[in-house]
C-alpha cells in the first residue's frame, strides 16, 4: 500500500502541505491548471527559500496581486493601516483581500454552497473533488459548531476565500497524483500564546482549529505562534487515517513544504515522506494489509429512489469508502432497500448524522469489521487520446489491474471515442510494457 507520513513537527497550513507535495515531486503545472480550471481570481508563485537551514518549497497563492500572509501580520496591517468603524467592520469579515468573489467585493464573503460550486465546475478528478467538498464540509461544520450556526449560514470568513479554495483544491489534486492510499501524521505542534481573529484574542489554537482537531494527539512547542490553520486542521481531519508514530515503511519521496514564518532557530517546514507500507500480510495472503473499518447500514422502505441517489452522492463527499444498494423484501411485503456505506471509523459520526438528516430511517445499524487490502500502486500509460492511470495491486505474484475509470470516461467524451475501446488500448499498453 502506499502511504504518506506528515511530519506535523512545525505545525500544517495549506500553502505548507502544498510546498510538500511540489517539493515531493508533484508537477507545477499541474496545480497551474487546477488554478485555472476554477476561474478565480489567483495565480501561484513557487520559490525555493531555507527555513533554519532546511531548504523547502515555498507556495503562494496570489489574489488581485496581494499574497496570503500569517494571521498576525495581517491585523498588525490592519490596524495601522484602518481606522473607527471601517476597521471594526473588516475585524468582524477578517481579511479584506479574503473576502472577494469573482464579481467583486464581497463583505460576508462565500457560503458553503458556492465554494461547492466551484469545486463542482472545475472539472478536476472526482476523487480530486470529493476530497476538496468533504475538507471544505468539515471546515463549514466546525464553525457552524463554534458560532452555534449551521454550515450553510456560515460565511468562511476566515478560510473562505480565494486563496484557501486554492490550498484546499491543489492539495486534493496533488494528493490524488501521487497515488497515495493512506495518509498518516505525527502528533501536531499546534504552537502557543494568543492570536488575533474576528473572534478577539484568543489562546492558540483558534476555535475551528481546535474543533477539527479533536481525537487527535497535540501539543504546545516553545514557539508563541499559530502553527496550525483552520484550512491546515481540515486537511489533516480528511485526510489522515491515523495520527501517530511513523509507521514501518519505506521512502522513495521526501518533500519540504515551507511556511510564511522564518524563526531563526526553528525550521518551519511541513515534511512528507512517500512510499509503500512494510506492514506484514496476515491470514488473508501474504502482502494484504489489515484494517478496520464502520459499516453503516439503513433499511429504506418509504423513500423516493431519487433521495437515494442524492444520499450515495452526498456519502463519498463525506469521505466513504463504497456505498452500495440492495433491493429487499420488507415487512407487509413492501420491496425496500438496503444503504450500506463502508467508511473509517473516524467518518462514522458524520456519515450517521447524514443518513438521519438525509432519509427516512429511525435507525442506523453499525459495526465494525476487519477488512484486508491489496498493496495497490499507479501507472501511467499513454494512449493516443491521453494518459491513463492503471491501478495494480498483486498479491503471492499474482497482479490484479484495471484502468482508472474516470481517466478513460473523460478521455471518451473529450475525443468521442467508445469507452470500451480506451480502456481496452490502457490494458494493451500496459501488457505490452509487462512483456516488454
């Protein structure tokens, strides 16, 4: 299996996880394009800058020319450079080059259901997309809980903007090219003292931080800054299976993400390491790895079928595994249907509240159970329409593969080619490179 392991040893903030994922081997242009595709206001400037003498990936993200900068600086400039009731309405909104939308400025800045609109028409991988909905959900429900609000009525003020859209959708993006099933980090340093927010002063970590960090081991370093972010806690909340120690693995991909701060004697940076899982097979083969997941069911008997389909969609953006439909006959011989969805037990909280909110159940039956899982790694073939990532897994010498069906889907609608004969070419391709 493939894994990432982030050293949280510094914190995690957005622009950091992005300058690891550059400096790991993540092409450029490949969030150029995801930049592109959102048709936002922002570009990206890539530097390579030395924190503490560890040389790392710096990532800015760029709006209307202003770049994104620590929360401390931002109100030190607002202060000296905002007074009376103007400055007490954007302490209210937070960062004023935040708060614009496509069309201008915009005091409140983006609901939930518009940043969902533009991930939705960016056209990135639907993987990619999942990824981006479900850490911009979890922002949305931890500061619902903090301001005692729902998600929808929440503003992002602090993370909804132009430049945390680019974080969240980039480190989605990135996170799916390089191939990587599980995502493990270490305890976080979350820093220490006060930050200024529109909340006031407040004590290290913010309130959402906090919030999307609970379960999670943290602690307080010698350093007297925000080192965790909002967008940096969601994307850690998403994405990491398990938080902890390094897991037994090897290392074929190191990256430096570098944050805006420069301590003299601190390296601020976010590493990564990628590679494959040494942990031992067990009784299900040789080479599987072990794991335990929730599985959530619900016995649907008074539902219109196109809820259904809405709730499947709904699931995989709050980060399930599988969903899937049996047909059944209930009580008064009423046919009915069975949701399971497969997920972490760490999304089992959310995915219950979504069947409770989202169909007509009274109840929810959970358990947990063992699951055993192939090692599974991505190729890439390039067939006369595009590239085509295979996943292969094997297993006592035995390899299993299949072409990535979203890869040939869009090849087949851009080049009106039947998409059975995509992915046949991608299984020849891939044999022949086999065969030599």
């Amino acid at each position: 299996m493939r894994i990432a392991y982030l050293d949280c040893f510094s914190g995690i903030s957005g622009d950091m996880f992005l300058g690891a994922l550059l400096d790991a081997g993540v092409p450029f242009e490949l969030f150029e394009k995801a930049v592109a595709a959102l048709n936002i206001r922002a570009t990206l400037e890539r530097s390579r800058v030395d924190r503490a003498g560890i040389s790392a990936t710096k990532l800015d993200v760029v709006v209307d020319g202003v770049k994104d900068m620590p929360r401390e600086q931002f109100w030190d400039k607002q202060a000296t450079g905002t007074r009376g009731e103007d400055f007490a309405d954007r302490a209210e909104h937070s960062h004023a080059h935040k708060d614009r939308c496509d069309d201008g400025p915009q005091v409140h800045g983006r609901r939930l259901s518009d940043i969902l609109k533009v991930i939705a028409a960016s056209q990135i991988g639907v993987r990619a997309q999942q990824m981006a909905n479900e850490i911009f959900l979890a922002l949305a429900a931890a500061e619902a809980k903090v301001h005692n609000s729902t998600s929808e009525d929440i503003h992002f003020h602090e993370v909804g903007a132009a430049d945390a859209i680019v974080d969240i959708v980039c480190g989605a993006v990135g996170a799916e090219a390089l191939g990587v099933e599980r995502f493990v980090c270490s305890p976080l340093n979350v820093g220490s003292g006060t930050l200024v927010c529109s909340h006031g002063v407040m004590p290290v970590p913010a309130p959402a931080t906090l919030e999307l960090l609970k379960g999670l081991p943290i602690y307080s370093g010698d350093i007297e800054k925000e080192l965790v972010t909002p967008t940096g806690a969601a994307i850690v909340h998403v994405l990491a299976s398990s938080c902890g120690p390094r897991p037994l693995m090897t290392a074929d991909a190191i990256g430096y993400g570098a944050g805006s701060r420069d301590f003299p004697s601190y390296p601020n940076v976010l590493r990564i390491s990628i590679g494959e899982s040494l942990a031992t097979g067990v009784a299900a083969g040789a080479g599987a790895q072990e794991e335990t997941i929730a599985i959530l069911e619900a016995n649907l008997d008074d539902l219109n079928p196109q809820l259904i389909g809405y709730i499947v969609d709904q699931a995989f953006a709050e980060g399930a595994l599988d969903v899937f439909t049996t047909p059944v006959q209930m009580k008064k011989n009423r046919p009915g249907t069975v949701l399971t969805i497969l997920a972490l037990p760490s999304h089992e909280e959310r995915l219950r509240a979504l069947l409770f909110r989202e169909s007509s159940t009274l109840g929810v039956r959970v358990r947990h159970e063992t699951r055993y899982i192939l090692p599974r790694q991505y190729e890439t073939v390039v067939t006369p329409w595009g590239e085509v990532r295979m996943k292969v897994a094997g297993v006592n010498g035995v390899s299993q593969y299949a072409p990535e069906y979203e890869d040939c889907r869009r090849i087949a609608a851009q080049h009106h080619v039947p998409l059975k004969h995509v992915m046949q070419e991608a299984i020849r391709l891939y044999l022949d490179r086999q065969h030599g």
